[in-house]
C-alpha cells in the first residue's frame, strides 16, 4: 500500500496546501468584495437549475 513515509508527506503537504489557500484568500479577500459581489445569486441559480432537471428526472421516471 503505502509506506509510513509517503503517509507522513502527504499529511504535511495537505496541511500545507490548506494553510497556503488559507491565507491566498484572505489575502484577496477586498478584491473578491469588490468584483465577485453578485456570484452568490448566479450559484443559488445554478443549483436551483440542477435540482430542477433532477426533480423533472425523477418525477418521469416513475
């Protein structure tokens, strides 16, 4: 499977990964105020869409 080694790099490296993004979007944080402030309404869209075609995909299937 996996030797202890490879297991304990890819615990850092994901702790890593995550502290990096962390603080990547904290960083940008005041842009993404300033030019992403309506992309909140586009995602409740598109999940209400793909809910939609599930809904109309079950409701038919019976």
């Amino acid at each position: 499977m996996f030797s202890k080694g490879q297991i304990i790099f890819l615990i850092i490296f994901i702790i890593t990964f995550i502290v990096v993004l962390i603080f990547a979007y904290r960083r940008d944080l005041k842009l993404h105020k300033i030019h992403y402030r309506g992309v909140v309404w586009i995602l409740i869209a598109f999940i209400s869409f793909i809910a939609f075609i599930a809904a109309i995909k079950f409701i038919f299937m019976k």
